[in-house]
C-alpha cells in the first residue's frame, strides 16, 4: 500500500518505525548502521533517534571507537517507557504479562474467572490488566494483546470458534477495548507463539514456517516470508478440523465429525478414553493405540500441511501436559516416513513445549509488533518495507 501523499505525520510515522526496526534487529546499533540498514540520510537518522530518544523508547547505550573516527553511541531499545500487557484466557482465568520493548516479562498476574461468558471474561480481564499496571505508573501501556484458543479474526476483533471457551463469534476486541480503554488485539495461542518467534527470533526475517500446537485444543499458524498468513475472515490454520477419519463417528465440538482434534487433541484422546470407560486424569507414560493413532493422525497431517505450503521449517509445540514421550516421538517418526518415499526435501523439523508463559507473551508480542515496520501480520498494516520521503 503507498502511503497517502503529502501525508508528513503518515512518513514521520513510517520512518520512526523502521528506525525502531532497525534498532530491535541488530540492537545495540550505532546511527550510521541504521542510515545504511533504512537508506534515510544521516540528518534524518539523527533528528528521528532524538525524538525516540526523548520518549524513551530508545535509550543510547555504551560507546564504541570506530576505525579513525570518534566513537559511536550504540543505541538500544527501551525498558521503561512503554509497557505491552499479553493475556492468555482459558477457561478459568485470565494470565496477564506486562513486557517492554525488548520483550522481556517486567510483572504477571494471574485473575480468576468467574464464568466463560464474554462480559464476565472482559471484565476480569480489565481488572487484570488493571492490578498488572498499578504499580507501572510511570510506563505508558500501548495496547492489549489477547491469546485465545480457537479460531480467530484478528482483523475483525472475532473470535470465531473457541471450543475451550465455548465461544461462537464473540466480537471480543470491541468489548474489551470499551472496558480497558485501551486498544486490544485478539489472536489464537499458535498465532501468538509465532509472533514472539517473528519478533525476536532473527533466524525468521523473511522465512516460511509453519508451527503447529498441540495441547487441549490444536491449532496451526501459517507463515509466509516472515508474515502470519491470516486467509479469508481469519480462517488460515484451520488444522484442527480437517476430517481425518473414515467414517468412525467421534463427534467434534465444532458440530462436524472426525476432526483432527477428536483424535490427536488431549481433549479428543481423554474423550475416547471417556469412551473408553477409563478415567484418565493424566496421560503421562501412556503408550497405546490411542497414542499411536494420535501420533499417525497428527504426524500425516502435519506432513500433508507441509508439503502443501513448503515451508523451510516444521515447529510442532507440545503443551507440557501433551509433552508425552510416545506421542513425541511417534509423531516425529510419522512426519519423517511421510518425505521418506519422496524427493521432496523435507523442512527442518523442530519439537517443542510452550506453554501459557509463551501464549500470554506472544499476545503481548502482536501488540508490541505494530510500533516496528516489520509487521508480523497481513492484516491492517501499512506494508511499507523502504523508506519514504515527503513529496
Ligand atoms: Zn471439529
């Protein structure tokens, strides 16, 4: 998208936050680097640090000696200045972290909550970010980020299907941002992770990857060269409830039968064992048809995701309660044996455990990602990748 022309605060923004970018990225970062990195003059470069300077979202760090020629106060982003709150909901609380610019958790706060109904949940969760920020006074609080299991439309505020929450298009965004008074973003805990990758995993710059989550729910996000790939009304990563079963009847609470997440889910595996007759109230150690049937289920599908988008990375994040060594393993093996047959490279393959820390985090994450130009999302954002200049 070009920018509206003549528009001085648009590009004094723009340029702001590809300074911003160029500081978070190669941090501490010397002003010259920053002119060559962004292409803007060093008077430019100059007059946009002082302003970030001087609100305290970059701070000059130590001085280096460069060849023949004075030293250079390196730059860094801020720790105080701004504050991002992440909140993690599940079905019984709201897990509130507060971050700065750098990504670092400053205070957390766990909140109870009374029922799943929305109002009742926008309400804990204000009081949440509430008692989070009491003792923040001097931080100024740029936005709320919201991670919630499910599907959900970042762009129109929904969250469209949340299982955990018993949630059908709950227009989520618009209710707590009139409680928080404060701009709110929603996300889906897989959407979230990546985000924290985006932003401070350097490794990611421009790559496609797909993660996907396997925990009480299971979810998938799709990045495309560095960008969360959201497709129509939010709908991208739908793994959930791809059918996977032939005919076998397991009911989904999304209304469909044989979903994915009726059998590789910890809510499809304890369901079954439901069925089952069996009270299983943890799942560790176990190592059984039911795991295996998860782990080939999972593993063909997370295969057939990959090689439908050829991403140069796989992450499969295992909640600690789905960190199971069988299902781990045998997963790991499916995926392998599905490239064995195939002259297709396969991706790198990483396994891993994330958890509410990393959900509420990474919501703060969305939020944070919207002051650097390089936005982890598609949606809304202003696409500029160069600097610009006044016409
Ligand atoms: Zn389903």
């Amino acid at each position: 998208m070009r920018p509206r022309a003549g528009s001085k605060a648009l590009i004094r923004e723009i340029n702001e936050a590809l300074v911003l970018d160029v500081v978070r990225a190669h941090r501490p970062v010397a002003r010259g680097r920053i002119a060559a990195e962004t292409g803007l003059s060093p008077a430019t470069v100059t007059g946009i640090t002082a302003r970030l300077l001087s609100a305290g979202l970059i701070t000059e760090a130590e001085a280096v000696r460069t060849t023949g020629g004075r030293p250079a106060r390196l730059l860094d982003l801020g720790t105080d200045a701004v504050l991002a709150a992440g909140v993690r909901l599940s079905n019984t609380e709201a897990y509130v972290v507060l971050v700065n610019l750098r990504g670092e958790v400053v205070a957390s706060h766990r909140e109870p909550l009374a029922s799943t109904r929305p109002q009742d949940v926008g309400e804990s969760v204000a009081r949440a970010v509430r008692l989070a920020t009491a003792s923040r006074a001097s931080s100024t609080l740029i936005g709320v980020g919201v991670a919630v299991s499910g599907v959900v439309d970042q762009q129109g505020g929904v969250v469209r299907h949340s299982g955990t929450m018993g949630w059908e298009n709950v227009p989520f965004q618009h209710q707590l941002t009139a409680l928080a008074d404060t701009p709110v973003v929603l996300d889906s805990y897989v959407n979230s992770v990546a985000s924290g990758l985006l932003l401070f995993d350097g490794r990611l710059t421009g790559r496609s990857l797909m993660i996907f989550s396997v925990g009480a729910s299971l979810g998938a996000s799709v990045v495309v060269q560095g960008r969360i790939h959201r497709g129509f009304s939010g709908t991208a990563g739908g793994f959930a409830h791809s059918c996977v079963g032939t005919g076998t009847g397991r009911p989904c609470h999304c209304g469909a039968e044989d979903c994915l997440e009726t059998w590789s889910s910890q809510w499809g595996i304890q369901r079954e064992l439901e069925r089952r007759g069996e009270t299983a109230a943890s799942l560790v150690g176990r190592d059984d048809d039911v795991i295996t049937s998860a782990a080939y289920r999972l593993g063909t599908a997370v295969a057939n995701a990959a090689k439908l988008f050829g991403p140069e990375r796989v992450v499969i994040a295992f909640t600690p309660e789905m960190n199971l060594a069988a299902l781990t393993a045998r997963t790991e093996q499916v995926f392998r044996c599905q490239y064995g047959h195939s002259a297709t490279p396969p991706p790198d393959l990483e396994l891993a455990v994330t958890g509410p820390s990393d959900h509420a985090s990474g919501a703060a994450y969305t939020v944070l990602a919207q002051l650097f130009t390089a936005s982890t999302s598609d949606a809304g954002t202003t696409g500029a990748g160069a600097a610009v200049t006044a016409d």
